[in-house]
C-alpha cells in the first residue's frame, strides 16, 4: 500500500436522535449548562473488589459484637434445693493409698479448682438437677460404721503394687450388714510395675480376688500415675461418666 494513498476513515458513533436515550441525553445537556445537574452515585461502579472477603469481615464484625451482648446468667440454685438430694459417694481405702489424690481429681474435673486439702465432704454440682457428695473415710471402726450408713456409692482404693489390706476387707463386712451400695474399684500405683507383664498378672488376680468379694462383673478402674499432684484427666473422666450413669436408691423427702 503506497504512503500517499489517503487513509480510509472509519465510521464515526450514530448519536441518539430519538426515543428514551435521546431526551435523557437533553435533558442532561441543558442541566449542565444550567448548573442544576445532580450526580447521581452509581452503586454499580463502586463495588467491592473482593465480595467474599468483604462478608466474612462484616460477619466477623457482627460476631465480635453479638461477643459483648450478654444474657445474666440464670440462678439455678433453687431448682437444685427442690431436687433430690446428693449422690453420697464415699472415697475409702488404707493410709497413703490416694484417697485425697482422688478427691482432689474429681473436684477439678468437675468444677476446673484445684483443692488444697480436703477437710469434710465436698459437694459439687454435676448436672442441673444431681449434686455429688464426696466424702473420705476415715480407717476406725466408727468411722466405717458411719460412712456405711450414709454412703449411696463407695469408691474402693487399693494400692496395686501392695494388693488388698485389712482395712478393705473390715469395710467390706460392714457395707454387708448395712445393706451393700454400688462398690467401684480404684487401683492406684499402676505405674510402679517395672514389666508390662508383672503388670497385666496382678490385674488379673486384683480382678478375680475383688469379683469374689463383691460380685462378677463390678466395675474397676486402673490409675497408672499422677501429673502435678492429680491422676491422669482422662482416667479420671471415666470414672466421672460412670458416676454420672450409676443408679442409687434415693430416698425422697416429702
């Protein structure tokens, strides 16, 4: 193609003349010139980049919001006073066995506070309607009499590396007279055994020897150590399902 040859012109934009197009564009025209023309915000034209983004940062806004709204907590006290009253659940075993140990582990597991010392029964609400009462007994003669009466759920402590003491057999004869609660077997100082072996022969014969004097089929529980003073969270969170689950005969007050 020669450089003199004219270049060809294009077609140049067909304006509205006439319809709907037309007379907005007029109607635009002599607004401006008038100095009367209103700009009009286009949402379209000024949206957000990122529309996913924007909703999870405006939902994460209203959540941090809805956080400091807060509905005053219910006083739950008096439906628990017309409920029945505590399970008596009583914690028994020979000097140095991990009575207190235990104590001390269930109250953390149910109220998340450590417990210096146990001095008296500690009652904690587990449920909306059912209180636990956990209480030590004492290794006199009296005091197992006592303990007997009262107890809805007895929580046997043997040391497994000793094996069954007197005490735990003179406690067992007198659950007998007074009528023999639920009886749950605790075997502490599991981790003491040096062989895997050593340790699953005394199971068994702590086993066979504890079903011969309650009955075949009663529940044991194993705790093999202690971290910071209290036995393992999740030894102990079985033993607190089983305790939530147990039936005892309640007596009703009218």
């Amino acid at each position: 193609m020669d450089s003199g040859e004219a270049t060809e012109a294009h077609r140049g934009h067909k304006t509205t003349k006439s319809g709907r197009g037309a007379k907005e564009k007029k109607k635009d025209l002599k607004a401006k010139k008038d100095g009367t023309r209103n700009e009009k915000h286009n949402h379209r034209a000024f949206s957000v980049a990122k529309i996913g983004k924007t909703q999870k940062s405006l939902q994460r806004n209203l959540d941090r919001t809805h956080k400091k709204e807060y509905t005053p907590a219910k006083d739950r006290r008096a439906e628990i006073d017309d409920g029945p009253p505590p399970v008596m659940v009583c914690v028994m075993g020979p000097p140095g066995v991990g009575k207190s140990t235990l104590i001390r582990s269930l109250v953390k597991m149910y109220t998340n506070h450590n417990l210096t010392s146990v001095t008296g029964p500690i009652t904690v609400v587990t449920s909306k309607k059912r209180r636990v009462t956990f209480f030590e007994c004492p290794n006199d003669t009296a005091g197992m009499l006592d303990c007997a009466k009262v107890a809805d759920l007895v929580l046997l402590c043997v040391d497994a590396k000793f094996g069954f003491e007197m005490e735990t057999f003179e406690f067992l004869n007198v659950l007998q007279v007074h009528g023999f609660p639920k009886v749950f077997g605790v075997f502490t100082h599991l981790d003491q055994f040096r062989t895997s072996k050593n340790l699953q022969k005394t199971k068994k014969l702590l086993k066979h020897r504890f079903w011969t004097e309650i009955y075949d089929g009663a529940k044991m529980f194993y705790f093999s150590g202690c971290i910071n003073g209290k036995y393992l969270k999740n030894e102990i969170k079985q033993l607190t399902l089983f305790i939530s689950r147990v039936k005892v005969r309640i007596t009703h007050v009218k």
